[in-house]
C-alpha cells in the first residue's frame, strides 16, 4: 500500500490489531527501502544485527539525537528541497531533517486528516499565538515557524494575536473576534508562547475575550511550564479563564516526524492516528512496558520516506493508557507524556565551570 | 573587592581566612603539621561510622602516616624544599573524592589551598569537610591554610583568587579549562591543567582465565562501574590479546554481568546515550558490532583499531573491544589523551616498553585492573609534590 492510500484510512478508525499487521508490512519495506538508499541507515543495522523481525516492536530505531549529530538521507541530494531544524538554544546543536516534495507534501496531508477529525473539515478563522516574524525568515526554518505554517492551513483567514515585539495585539484580537462571533475560531501556538506572552498579558490588562466557540490546540512541550509549576489542568483552566468558552488541545509531536502529530482527545489523551504510533520501553533493556507503566517513548510513523525516520526513540518519558478503548471513541493506542528522561544523577561529565 | 566574596559559601573555612590566605607562610614538603593532621583525618575517615563508602575509605587509606611516610622517601631532597604559597584549585565534579586529592597535593607540598568545589551535591563532599573541620579543631595551626568553598559560575571571584594564586589546579574538560584561563594568574605563578582523559584495558585472554573470575570482576567493576566509568581512568576499550579470546570473552561478560545485577543501577538517560553511540561508532567504525544482553553492558566489538577511537567516550557501562593480533598495535591509539592502561596478565613492562619506544605522547600510568582509581602523588604524568614546592639550593 503506497501512503496515499494509507493517508485514506480514516485518521482513528482503525484497531491496534489492524494496525499491527499494516505497519510491520509497512515499516519493513520502508526499513529496506532507506538500507538501500541511506548508507549510514545500513551500517547502523548491521551494527545492531537487524535482519528481519516478526513484530513492530522487535524492528530497529533510532536515538532521536543522531539526527544532530549526523545527516541522515535517503533520496539523492538534489532531490532535497527543505531542511527542518529543531529549534534548539543557541549554542546547541539542532536536529537536520531532509524532505523531498513528496515527504514534505505527506506532511501537509497527514496534518490535515489528523487535525480536521478535531475541528471539522471547513477552513475556520484563525488566531496564532506568535508573532509573524517567527515565519518571515525561511532560511531559518525551524520547528516553529513550521509548526505556524503547517497549521496555517485550517484557516481560512488568520491573524497574528502577538507583534515583533511578542507583544500582545490586543485591539486587532478583539476585532477579529467579534468580525468571527457567529463562527467556530481556531487559536494556535505553542504551550509556552501562549502561557508567556497570551495568557499572562490578558492577564495583566484584566480582559476576557469571551470567546464562544472556539479550539486552542497547542504543542512544543511542558518542559518551560514545569519550571514556572503549571500543570496541564491548570493551563487549560487559565486560559478558559480569559478566553471564554473555548476547548484546549495538547498536542505531542517532533521534527522528526513532522505532520504525525498525537493530538490530545476531549478525555485528555494523546491518541496515536492510523499513521504512526507509540511504543513505552523500559530503559534497563529496551523491551515494552506494560498499560501504566513508565518508560521511554518510542514514536513510530510510516512517513518519512526521505530520510530513515520512521522509528525514533525519544528522550521523553511517558506511559500507555489504554488501547482502542478510550471513551472518546477513537481507536489504537492512547498515552500521557511525563516528560524528558531525568538526566541529573549520572555523575556526569567534568564539565562543572561551563555555562 | 569586598562584595564579590558575599557569593561564597564556606564548608571549611571562613572570610577571614580568606583575606589572609594569600599571606601565610609555606611550610617545608610532608611538613610534620601536615602529616599529624591527614593521619588524623585518615583515621577518621576509616572510621566504623562511615560505612559503605569506599572512595572516602581508600582515600583515608592513602593519607595514613605510614603510606605518606614511605611516599616521602621518595623525595630525598624533600628538607630542601618549601611550598609555592597558596594553590587555587578547581575540582572537577565527576569524582567525588577529587577536591580532596587536589588538596593532599597542595598541603603535602607546604601550600594553602583555595578549593573551589563543584555546584553539583555529592554526599561524599559533605562528609570529608564535616571530618576536616572537626580535624582542624585539633590541630588548629592549619586552619589557615585550607578554604574549602562552593560559589556559582562567578567570574569576579575566579578572577580574584586566580590573581592572587601561585599555583592553580584546574580539573575538567577543555572547556572549563579555557574558561578559568581566561582568568589571568601572576606572571611567575604555575597552572596547571588536568583535562578529560581517555583509558583503556588490555587482557591477556590465556592469562585472564587462570585467575578467578569473580575477583576480576569485581575489579574491574571498581575501575568503571563505581564511578559510572566516567573517571578519567575509567577504560573505554578493551583491547584483548591471546589465544583463547572468544572464550575470555564470554566469561568477562557473564562474570562482570553478576556484579552489575547485583550493585549497580544504570540511569535512564544512559540507556538513550548508549543508542546514540552504538549508531554514531557504526557510522563510523566499519563492521562494527553491537552485543548486549540489556543496556547495563554494551560491548561494541571494531574490527579495526584506528586512532579517533579516543573521541568515543560513553559511560555507565560501554566498552568497546578489539582483538589484537600482536600488543604493537595499540600504538595507534597511544595519542596525548591516554592516560592509563590498565591491564590482566603480565604486560605492565611490555606496555611501557611499547609507549616509550614508539614516543608516544600520551600514557602515564599503566596499572593491574582493580587499581584505576589508585591514588598517586604523581597525577598526568606530573610529580605534584615536585611541582608544587620550589627547591633552594645552596652551594
């Protein structure tokens, strides 16, 4: 089956079984098809002794890291028309994705049946929660401004609630919502960038947008959040607070595999799509944890096809919840994410004088 | 001036030392005050109250009178030689007990010590200051010749120490190193720089498996495993010599696995570390091959021993492996960042013989496995109690 027709399925219509016997169909010939194309993919599953594997969880993956230390790619060069970056500190390094057209236009697709099974098919308005400079600079593209333009799609007339400055665009907001009153309105960002300079500048001026029907999805991770002591009911509780009657959506999702996002369902659960998928492993040897029980995450995706990563593991933490059984109807794996690895206690590198 | 030292914390000493400790006089090399007062500290150290701790224990060992007695013979002109003054040092935070050490060397050779310890809490830290200090109560002449203090990434304070120092002992990787350095020191004061090192072992299969087993395994697991094999001494290859080396092989493995199921607990964050390597090393090193039982071990078998082996360092339990066809071949890999080799079987004046004969530039310790993390007063390659004391000569 090519992706176009898996891009068919319905995004959450299908059970684990189903999808078991799909993807290691799948995921086995897209895993010959990178050895043959991407010369270091084949050294490393030598190395590793891969041959053939008789499930999804016996079949090899890579640590999400080695897409900054190394440029993996599976098309030829000139074939490369964008490279992602994950949008790391300063100073740090950042992962290199390489898409062709073809991946590259998965991405859009696989977005676009995720998402639309949460806020309809129709394009709607749409308010991001960022400031246009962040999609001015193509050269620089990174995770974000990625993340603003892959949404972009769902609108069908958009705005940006911040300006240059990230300050928030208070009368332009309110304008455009009551333009928008009669309608359903989506709010897009990131967990941070909404909390920072959203939330807290509503805040601070004492306004509510008495918002009637809209949907704030978000993602970029908790990691900040965590610091600043804010829990996910606490976040969706705030920003009902100062937007009105609005749905909060968490998403989970990565560079890595951009478009095969795990969005968070009315229950609070991040569901795995038809198109990809998570497996929790134990870190003391990799083998899969049980329903509950903490471990690594492994995301799983039959996208990628210009560059071998379609099994990642990840450096966060996370637990499965349920499978086909979540009561918000969907089927296949549903999850939490409990953060990144805890990286403090390994006595660690001498390095104690560098910032 | 005076501001920037309210950002220090004190463990052993206070501000008036401070002010002071640029002043006091050098004592002469294994000054009678200091060996009383390390004698007083070993026994404290060794004491039944501190249990379970085995660096600060072999610390101890090290300081007592009889093992700093025959250590100073080897200085036969040590009545000719007096301390530089005072000795900024800046302990690394991947050895616990590492402060300590540095201080041995700075006291020994008759100097006052500015020991600047790493943010990063270790128990261990804690315990041997709560112990200095209690020994400094007995001997109170020496208190002014130990500060021992933690202060946050603070380059005022690093740049006034350093101007005032002697000698300055950095402990680190390069970039902590280059970043102290930035920090002048005065024209004729010495500094030294003790950067990230790489280690390995080599065994003599046929030798290994007459001895037992458990024994080396045990020793082995000291070397690396105690410290998270992130030690400077710590091997990150294992260069195996010798006959029966797929046998050796097999019982190394399964004898070091009964040691590390039974003490040790590998992080989480090192089971995705040791991925990352396994996949870089294969990108790398052609024909390499991973075998592991679980991620507490990874062996990463080369087929070939080329010189950049020195830059893949991974820790908790990683160990690369090469089978030699004769011990020559190591001189590849024998570049300035060696430091030790430890070895099994009787290779210790065949290695030496190799490092010097091929002028290799690193190698400064080969020692038994079970003796990585021995204690010395030559350090690098360096013979501190020489480098830090001046000699007077008189004719």
């Amino acid at each position: 089956m090519n992706y176009e027709k898996i891009l068919k399925l319905e995004p959450f219509g299908i059970t684990q079984a189903e999808k078991e016997s799909l993807f290691l169909g799948e995921l086995t010939k897209l895993i010959e098809f990178h050895r043959k194309n991407c010369e270091k993919y084949n050294k490393i599953l030598q190395t590793f002794g891969y041959e053939s594997a008789q499930s999804v969880s016996d079949l090899p993956f890579l640590p999400a890291r080695i897409f900054k230390e190394s440029e993996l790619i599976s098309v030829p060069k000139e074939e490369i028309f964008k490279t992602m970056t994950s949008s790391g500190t300063t100073g740090q390094k950042v992962s290199k994705i390489f898409l062709d057209r073809d991946t590259a236009a998965n991405q859009q697709k696989t977005l676009t049946r995720i998402v639309s099974n949460f806020t309809g098919k129709n394009r709607l308005p749409m308010i991001i929660i960022d400031s246009p400079s962040v999609i001015k600079n193509r050269a620089m593209f990174s995770a974000r401004g990625a993340g603003i333009l892959g949404f972009s799609i769902f609108a069908r007339k958009k705005i940006f609630a911040l300006d240059e400055n990230m300050n928030l665009n208070f009368s332009v907001l309110k304008e455009f919502i009551s333009e928008h009153k009669n309608e359903k309105i989506i709010l897009f960002g990131f967990t941070f960038m909404i909390w920072q300079y959203f939330y807290k500048a509503l805040k601070s001026i004492g306004e509510n947008l008495f918002m009637k029907d809209a949907i704030l999805i978000h993602g970029g991770g908790w990691k900040k959040l965590a610091n600043e002591k804010v829990s996910s009911m606490e976040f969706k509780a705030a920003l009902k607070d100062v937007c009105g009657n609005i749905a909060v959506s968490d998403y989970y999702g990565m560079v890595e595999q951009t478009g095969c996002i795990y969005m968070e369902c009315e229950k609070g659960h991040l569901h795995a799509s038809t198109y990809s998928d998570i497996i929790i492993r134990k870190p003391h040897d990799f083998s899969v944890c049980n329903i509950g029980e903490n471990g690594i995450i492994q995301v799983i995706s039959l996208l990628p096809k210009s560059y071998p990563g379609n099994l990642i593991l990840t450096e966060d933490e996370g637990e499965l919840l349920g499978i086909d059984n979540c009561p918000c109807g969907r089927k296949g794996k549903y999850f939490r994410v409990n953060g990144r690895i805890k990286n403090a206690e390994i006595r660690g590198c001498s390095d104690t004088f560098n910032r | 001036m005076e501001n920037i030292f309210n950002n220090i914390k004190y463990l052993v000493g206070n501000e008036d030392i401070l002010k002071n400790i640029a002043k006091v006089p050098p004592l002469p090399l294994f000054s009678d005050l200091v060996v009383d007062f390390f004698n007083s500290l070993s026994r404290r150290l060794m004491s039944k109250e501190i249990k379970g701790e085995s660096d600060i224990f072999t610390l101890g060992f090290w300081l007592r009178r009889a093992s700093l007695e025959l250590a100073k013979k080897s200085y036969i002109d040590a009545e000719e030689r007096i301390g530089w003054g005072m000795v900024f040092h800046i302990a690394p935070s991947n050895i616990p007990i590492q402060f300590a050490v540095s201080l041995v060397y700075a006291l020994i050779s008759g100097n006052a010590s500015v020991v600047r310890v790493s943010n990063k809490k270790f128990h261990q830290v804690d315990i041997i200051c709560r112990e200095i200090n209690e020994c400094i109560k007995e001997y109170p002449e020496i208190a002014p010749y130990i500060l021992i203090i933690r202060y946050d990434h603070n380059d005022a304070i690093t740049k006034a120490l350093s101007a005032w120092c002697d000698a300055r002992l950095i402990w680190g990787g390069d970039n902590t190193i280059n970043t102290v350095r930035l920090s002048p020191i005065p024209p004729r004061s010495i500094d030294l720089g003790f950067a990230d090192r790489y280690s390995f072992t080599v065994i003599d299969a046929d030798a290994y498996l007459k001895l037992n087993k458990e024994k080396v395994a045990n020793d082995f697991y000291n070397d690396t495993y105690f410290s998270d094999q992130n030690a400077c001494s710590s091997p990150r290859l294992i260069v195996w010599i010798g006959i029966n080396v797929a046998e050796a092989k097999k019982t190394f493995r399964k004898s070091l696995k009964a040691q590390t199921d039974k003490r040790y607990k590998m992080s989480d964050i090192a089971a995705s570390n040791k991925l990352l390597t396994t996949a870089l090393a294969a990108i790398r090193f052609d024909d390499a091959k991973e075998i592991k039982e679980d991620n507490t071990a990874i062996w990463l078998e080369i087929s070939n021993l080329e010189e950049d082996i020195v830059h893949y360092k991974e820790n908790s339990g990683y160990f690369f492996e090469y089978t030699a066809g004769n011990l020559e071949e190591i001189t590849v890999i024998l570049k300035k960042e060696c430091q030790t080799i430890t070895y099994i079987g009787d290779l210790g004046e065949k290695l030496r013989k190799i490092v010097i004969s091929s002028g290799a530039r690193g190698v400064d310790r080969i020692v038994p496995v079970g003796r990585g993390m021995d204690l010395s007063l030559v350090w690098d390659g360096i013979d501190l109690p020489l480098a830090l004391s001046r000699q007077i000569s008189v004719v």
